[in-house]
C-alpha cells in the first residue's frame, strides 16, 4: 500500500476521533477552517473542550511520540497511532 499524503492521513484521523467521541456519547464540532486554533469541540451537553487532533507513533520502547503544539490553544491533544486513540489528558 503506497504512503498517503499528510492531509489525508490527517483527515483520516480526524475522523477516527470523531467517531471514536460519537460512541462515547459527546456531542462534536469540526473546525470548518484549516488555520483554527484548534481542529474540534466536544460537549457532554453542559461543557466544552477544544481538542487538538494529530497522527503520532510508538518509539521502539513503547512510548507515544506527536508534534507537539501549542498546548495553550486546546484543552485536550487526541493522538490516533494506527487504529489506536490517545486522549491528553485522559477523557
């Protein structure tokens, strides 16, 4: 299978999010704009986080590796390794 470009993987992972936060009942808003501060927000019905979504990889001891952001624009980094979701911090 041939590498996909970084903005379909990223759209990918998008996405995988999404629906991962669908299952678990959250209401979610897609940034309709490719420069926003953030590229998502969930809601439980009475608050709200924005939520950094982006394709990381393991180090060859197991640890979660990611571009790191500026972490003062959303309130939580989803990390999609695979077909595996990581939430900092945890949901």
């Amino acid at each position: 299978m041939r590498m996909l470009p970084p903005g379909i993987r990223g759209s990918i992972s998008l996405y995988k999010i999404t629906n991962d936060l669908l299952k678990r009942g959250y209401y979610v808003f897609i940034s309709s704009t490719p420069n926003a501060p953030f590229d998502m927000v969930l809601s439980d019905g009475k608050n709200m986080k924005r939520i950094e979504a982006t394709t990381g990889s393991y180090t060859s001891k197991g640890k979660i590796c990611y571009p790191t952001k500026d972490k003062n624009k959303s309130d939580i980094i989803a990390v999609v390794i695979n077909d595996n979701i990581h939430y900092f911090p945890k949901l």
